[in-house]
C-alpha cells in the first residue's frame, strides 16, 4: 500500500489531479491510499499529527504555506517522501532542485510528463518498501528505513531500535523475531543482547564493536570471526 497526497488550493485542479491519479493508479493495478487537500496548512497539520505519506503531489503557489515551504517541511518531517510539483510557475524550477524535489512537471505537459513521472515515483517507493522495517500497532504505524537503524537492543521482552538521529522505537518482539522479519545479511547478532546494522559499523577494537555516534558494543567472542568477515567484506577490505 503507498500512501499518497494531493495538494492544490484550487478545487477544480485537484479534483481533476485526483482523477487523473486514480486512473493511473486503476490502469497499472497500484494499491494507493489517497488524501486530497484544498489547503496546504491542512496536509501540514496531518503530518504533524502523525499522518505518514510516501508520496505528495503538490502546487507551488499557494496562499499561507506554499509549495516550497511545505516541502521544506515535509523533509524534515517526512525524510523518505517523494515529492512531485505540479506547477505553471517554472520560475521555481531551480530552487525545487535544491530540495531534492523528486520531479517538476509543467501544467502544459501534464499528457507527456505526468504518468512517467507517477510511475517512476511508485518504481521508487515500492523498491524502499524492501528495505523498511514496519512497525503496526494499535497506537501507531511507522516505517523505518533500514539505513536509519544503528542497532537494536534487548529490553526485557522488547526490543529498542536504536536510529541515527538520537531517537528509539520500541517494539514487543525478540531481537530474533525482529532479525527475521528484516531478512537482511546487514543485520547480525554481535552478543544475544544487541544487533547491529553492518553499515553503521566504525571499528571493531578489544572485543567491542564501535557503530557510528561512538556507541560500542560487547561482541561475543563465539561472533566475533564471524562479524570480522561480514564488515571485510563489506568495506571491500581487511579489518
């Protein structure tokens, strides 16, 4: 399932954006959620709430918060979002760049531009979809990037996602159940209490392993050999 937003101030346009998505989407058997928004401080307010989308479609100028300065925020809240402008203003192509702003399509080239533009969007998220970890629960639903993840620790019955920026997500799963559901030879074992992400791996000194931040981490000796090979071969070189 990708999770989709479309913004534009004007009720007609994105009422016709919104069907030319679902036809798109119907035609190439994509299973989307979609939320249309009139207003662009309404889709920030969602996504300050908690609402999680893949992908936004959006105009650039609108009044309050315009399209640039919702993409600035959606970046900092939502990281992995793709963001695609839908615009008649290609004044704003340069700065769009500087935000990594996954496409630019002109109004007047909506026939030749969007749908291949839709499409690679979808290519995209669908190929990230392997590499995320999802966490569904009652109270909450997020999608972490695996490249985020540092390492995760036992606490007792759960286990802590230790990410990049400083934060945790916790989870009520064995570190081995959280293992298998990753499926990915990045993630290893270095002790029974504490899995780490290879990629994220800085030295490996005394028995400890050092993963970026400068956490380190106890690695039995019974996994050390065998995590000295992983990271070689993933360094392309001998530790």
């Amino acid at each position: 399932m990708i999770y989709l937003a479309v913004c534009d101030d004007e009720e007609q346009s994105l009422t016709v954006l919104k069907k030319r998505v679902n036809a798109l989407l119907r035609e190439h058997g994509i299973h989307a959620e979609m939320t249309g928004y009139s207003q662009s401080r309404l889709l920030q307010y969602d996504i300050e709430e908690g609402k999680y989308f893949d992908l936004v479609l959006s105009d650039i100028e609108m009044p309050c918060i315009d399209g640039m300065q919702l993409a600035e925020y959606i970046k900092k809240r939502l990281p992995e979002a793709l963001i695609i402008f839908i615009t008649s203003h290609m004044k704003y192509a340069i700065d769009a760049f500087e935000l990594s702003i996954f496409r630019y399509v002109p109004k007047n080239s909506m026939d030749s531009r969007f749908s291949h533009a839709l499409l690679d969007a979808v290519k995209m998220i669908e190929t990230r979809s392997n590499q995320t970890y999802c966490i569904d629960m009652p109270t909450r639903m997020e999608k972490i990037p695996y490249r985020n993840i540092r390492y995760i620790e036992r606490d007792g019955k759960n286990s802590v996602i230790n990410l990049t920026d400083g934060s945790t997500a916790k989870v009520r799963k064995s570190l081995s159940n959280v293992l298998k559901e990753l499926d990915s030879e990045d993630f290893v074992f270095v002790d029974r209490g504490n899995i780490v992400n290879i990629q994220h791996i800085m030295k490996i000194i005394n028995g400890c392993v050092e993963v970026e931040g400068g956490v380190r981490l106890f690695a039995s000796h019974a996994r050390l050999e065998q995590l000295k090979k992983k990271v070689s071969a993933f360094w392309g070189e001998r530790i």
